[in-house]
C-alpha cells in the first residue's frame, strides 16, 4: 500500500500523455480485492488529445479506480465539462475503460448548447457525442422528439359547419341525447436519444 500526498501528476498511455491527476490524498492499494487507486479527498482530471490539448475536465468529491478493472468510480458532486461545451452533472458516474463509455443510474443533469436533459439514468461513450438520458425531464427542440408529426396543423372547419367529431356526436332521430365524450390525451415522449451505439 503507497499513499501519496499534495498530488499533480501526469498519466500517458502508449508514450502519449492523456490525463493530469490533482488530488489532495492517493492512496494505491494492492491489498484490496480488486486492487484500488482510492482518492477519498477528491480528484481533479484534465483529459488531453495527441496535441496536448485539454478535451475535458472531470471533478468529484471521492473517486476509486479499479486498475485490473479499467473502471472508475466517482461519487459526491461530479461534474464533467468538455471542448463542446457540454456540462454534466451527478452524485455518481461510472467510466468503463474497457466498453469506454459513462453511465450513471443516480439523478443526472447534462447541459448542452441545445439542451438542458434531467434523468435517472445515463450512459454515453467517453467523447460525451452520443448519450442517452432516461427516466428524464428537460426541455430541448420539438424537432428532437421521437414519433411526432409537427409538420401538420390541425385543419379547422368553417364556421357554422359541424366537424366530423361534432356529428359522430349527435344523437340519432328518435334517441336521448348521449354524453358529451371526452377526447383522448394524447403523451409525448419525454426519453431523449442521442443516436448512442455500443
């Protein structure tokens, strides 16, 4: 077991620098099964490209890293922000190095440009360009609904001209007068998809 104190440091992949770790406290321990990075007084993450330029940022209040997993489990206040302006945020997020994507099954708020998207569930790939919210609230184009037609306005009837509805309606010669019926609410759905492919 190794515990590190007042840490910046940089971690590459194949030669090429890809993230730089802040954290007060990292504690690698080898003991634990699975073995663990544990950093139980938060963590601070830059995530760069080829160029080493920064691509995103990743903050929580505790973190584990499970190294013969590649999973990365971060809890308390996590946020994620990226170059397209995308803001994500939870108090819980799961990053699968493996499948190399995130997800979350705790309350989550994802804020593009274009959208604001408030959900139960999320998983999305590591680049944060195809994700899914479920269980979700938020407000965002009409033309992003699933299964609706918005190209076509309901048609009026001229006035004085009973529509079909109306004469459905209508009792028949000789017969009591039947109860006005209520029209059927009609859901839309409320799930956004971002196109997301395993």
């Amino acid at each position: 077991m190794m515990v590190s104190y007042g840490v910046n440091t940089l971690i590459s992949d194949s030669g090429v620098i890809k993230y730089r770790i802040i954290s007060e406290r990292w504690e690698v321990n080898t003991l634990k099964n699975p073995s663990r990075w544990i950093f139980e007084k938060g963590i601070f993450m830059e995530q760069y490209d080829k160029t080493f330029h920064v691509e995103g940022y990743i903050q929580a209040d505790t973190a584990w890293y499970y190294d013969q997993l590649k999973l990365w489990e971060l809890r308390g206040r996590v946020s994620i922000r990226n170059v397209n302006g995308l803001v994500f945020r939870s108090e819980e997020l799961f990053w699968d190095g493996i499948k190399h994507e995130f997800y979350s099954h705790q309350f989550s708020r994802l804020v593009t440009p274009e959208r604001t998207l408030e959900g139960t569930y999320f998983r999305s790939d590591e680049q944060m360009m195809h994700y899914e919210v479920s269980n979700s609230v938020g407000s965002f184009v009409t033309d992003d609904m699933e299964g609706e037609d918005n190209s076509t306005p309901p048609t009026a009837a001229p006035s004085g001209t009973p529509s079909a509805t109306e004469q459905s309606q209508q009792p028949a010669a000789g017969q009591p007068e039947a109860q006005p019926v209520r029209q059927k609410a009609v859901r839309k759905a409320a799930t956004q998809k971002s196109n997301y492919q395993k």
